[in-house]
C-alpha cells in the first residue's frame, strides 16, 4: 500500500483543533495519521506532497444540487420572479430534456465542483420526461469517469398541474413507476458501506408536487432499504400557504404526518419555520441544507442556521440548482453562508469557521456520512487545496480565514479517496473548453426547442 506524505502545509482546517501543522498522511483511500508542526510520519512514506504554499480543507461535500440546471442559467424569461413562476417558466424548458443533456449536464456540474474543492456531490433530480427514464444511471456513469463521490437522489413529481400541483403533465410520473424504479436504483447502485463512492436517496420533489400517499409510500420504502430520504421543504411562504390550503397544515406538521420528521432525513432550505417548528425538527434529528446563493437570488429567505444547531438539526451547504444560483461552486457558497448568517446573526456571531463547518462536517452529517468531512484518521482522504498567490490575498493574514473572506473559488489540488482528481487547477484528461462547447451548444438548442 503506498504511502502519501502531504507535507507542511500552510494551514489546516481540523474540527477538533488536532496539530496537522507538519502535515497529513495518506493510505489508500484513508488519513492514517496527521503529523505535528516540526515532525515526521512514524513511519517512512513512499511519496511526498509538498503542500507548504497550500491551504488543507476536508473536501466539501455539496448537500443539494440539480445538476441539468446548468443548462438554464440566466433564462430571460425566468430572471426576476420568485420561486412559484420561476418554475412555471422553467418547467417547460426542461420538459424537453433527453440523455444528451443529462449526461453533458452532470459532466458539466460535476467538472464545476470538483474545480472548487467538493469531493461529494448530491444532485436532486426529480424531471423525467418520456425517454429520461434511466437519468440516475446516466449520473452515475459520469461520475465515475470524474472520480467524484456521489450521494444522488431518485427525484419524483407525480402531481401535474392539472392534479392541483405545479409541473406540466409531461414531466410527472404514477406513483408505481416512482417507487418500482426507486427500488431498482438502490438494488443495484447503492453501497452501504464506509468509503462508499455511489449512494441512493429518495426525494419527493416537494410538497406541491407529489401526492400525500407518495410521500409516505417513500418513506416506508426508503427504511426498508436503508437509505435517506430528501426534499425541499419551507423554501417560501407560498409553500407554506399551499400545505395549509391543501393539506390543512404547515410544512412541519405534513412532515409529521408522513413519517419523514426522523433522523434519516434531510431538508434542502429550511427558511420559513417558526421557533416550536425548529425545536421539533431538532429533537427528530432532521438535518437541513441552506442555499445561501439560491435563497438570495429568489428571494426566499434566510435559513436560522444557529438555532437549527442549537436545537439539534445538522446544517450543510447545497449550491443548489444553477438556475437559481446561477453556478455550481461550493467555495463560493461557503463564503455565501458566511455573509448571508452575519447578516442575520451579528459579525460576532457566525465566523468563518462556521461556514467552513457547514460545508464539510455539517454536510457529512446531513448525507449521514461520519467517514467524510474532517481530516483525521481513519476518515476518508478526500481533501481540497487551495493556493493564495492571486490579487485577492495579497495582503492577507490567517490563512483559513482569508481563504473564505478574500473569495477563494478555484482548488489547486483536490483528492478523492486517496487520489488526485485535479492536479494544479486542471482535471486530468477532461477538455474544458470541449466540454463547455457541446454544453452551451445544448443549451442553446434546448432553449430553441421550447
């Protein structure tokens, strides 16, 4: 088993105040140790990193995405609404979405991250079209070509707009084909285990676009199978109007209701919830996944991060689609979640410490992983470095801090279970300028044919 000394680095985000000053340790796919300021490994290594010019971050870990979204960024027709007639514009668009787009989609996405520093990428796809039906299968082949870990949701809208939901017919599903499809997903893709590359989740898109059985019926499956469950939950106020119209309660309470207020679940927003709400979702364990960017963008609202802590939630970071966004970088979001909470919360309050907590540990937590999201042995050696020789830094003192204050966006290095996947701010063997061709190229075309 080869042995990688990544050595002396210029500083190092370990949760636990743990001195990896002289450096980290790698063996296959773990950390096996971290080395004190002024010493050595224990044991001779066969191959040393110098990382003296590089800041260490645990790779950050993406909670929430929809990677086809790349493909309708800055739509004119959807700049300027907020979340409900956004998607009533957009819908339509991404009716029309074939394999070609989804696997350029997610190349495109994928390549994004990884080039800002995540190791694990969640995605929540819930459109299928006829002829989209196996869009999961096509995610997980491209993620494997780009050696990235993944945590992909099986997405679903089975309530059209002429059943009292949001989408075009076109795009929904019966709740038979949802749940026969979800269940061959995990069966075949799924790994359980430590280390595990390809993970299944089941998402209901929302609660507007779903059925009530649906949800439940999911949930029941998901426990079956041992997996997570996820959805977007309290993103608006219209959302909550809608559940009280509809359902004859709140976002919470319908929660409740359909067996998802647990500990295997996580929420992508979080916003409009009110304290007692905050305290029930903390004492199930419920994790939530804040999209600074997003929320900012559609003006949705501004997620309680600290009190979700406080009461028990684990809170990570989700780029969310790049529609809404419009980019798919989660440093970027990292330094987002710092400015956005300062806002809410007070400078004294929420530090860069925190936001770099939210997108490595906090993200681990929400996808139930406890392998990733800290350097320290025995966790997974996926990690992110970044450099600070451009203008932005110039000038700058704690190396951690400036890497979040000052906007770093673009890792140097980045490892992925013990292997590097970008060397020097490049992905081995992939044609950026190819890549972004043939995407803007579908893009364009997709836009044509609406």
């Amino acid at each position: 088993m080869s042995k990688i000394w990544i050595k002396n680095p210029l500083a190092v985000y370990t949760l636990n105040g743990a001195d990896a000053d002289g450096g980290i340790v790698v063996t296959q796919n773990q950390i096996v140790e971290l080395v004190p300021k002024g010493s050595e490994p224990k044991a001779p290594c066969d191959a040393i990193f110098d990382a003296s010019k590089h800041v260490v971050l645990p790779g950050l870990i993406n909670t929430h995405h929809h990677f086809y979204q790349t493909l309708t960024r800055a739509v004119p027709a959807a700049c300027g609404k907020e979340l409900f007639d956004w998607l009533k514009v957009l819908y339509n668009i991404w009716a029309k979405l074939t394999p070609a787009h989804i696997e350029i989609s997610s190349r495109l996405a994928l390549a994004e991250l990884l080039l800002s520093g995540c190791t694990t990428a969640s995605d929540h796809h819930y459109v299928f079209p006829a002829g989209l039906e196996h869009a999961i299968d096509l995610q997980i082949a491209e993620a494997a070509k780009l050696g990235i870990r993944v945590a992909l949701t099986r997405g679903s809208m089975s309530l059209s707009i002429e059943d009292g939901g949001l989408p075009p017919k076109s795009v929904v599903q019966s709740d038979e084909v949802i749940l026969t499809d979800s269940e061959r997903l995990i069966k075949r893709y799924h790994q359980p285990d430590p280390g595990a590359m390809v993970q299944l989740i089941l998402a209901p898109c929302s609660p507007f676009s779903v059925s009530e059985a649906l949800m439940a019926e999911t949930a029941r499956l998901a426990r079956r199978h041992g997996v997570r469950l996820h959805t977007h939950l309290a993103e608006t106020h219209d959302e909550t109007s809608y559940c009280v119209d509809i359902f004859g309660v709140r976002p919470v309470d319908y929660l409740e209701r359909v067996g998802w207020l647990k500990g295997d679940v996580w929420l992508a927003h979080g916003i409009q919830f009110e304290p007692e709400e905050i305290s029930r979702l903390g004492a199930a364990g419920v994790g939530v996944s804040h999209c600074p960017s997003s929320n900012m963008v559609l003006a949705s609202g501004i997620c309680s991060t600290l009190d979700l802590e406080a009461a028990g939630c684990p809170v990570g970071l989700g780029v969310d689609g790049s529609a809404s966004n419009d980019c798919s970088n989660i440093m970027q979001e990292v330094r987002q979640a710092l400015l956005l909470q300062r806002l809410k919360y007070g400078a004294g309050r929420v530090s860069h410490l925190d936001a770099l907590r939210w997108g490595t540990q906090g993200s681990a937590r929400c996808l139930g992983r406890d392998d990733l999201g800290e350097i320290s042995p025995g966790k997974q050696a996926d990690l992110a470095l970044f450099t600070l020789d451009e203008l932005r830094f110039s000038g700058s003192g704690d190396p951690l801090a400036a890497l979040v204050m000052c906007g770093a966006h673009r890792a140097d290095y980045v490892m992925v279970a013990g292997k590097w996947v970008v060397k020097e701010g490049e992905i081995p063997g992939l044609d950026l300028e190819q890549l972004m061709s043939e995407h803007s190229g579908l893009a364009k075309n997709l836009l044509m044919a609406t």
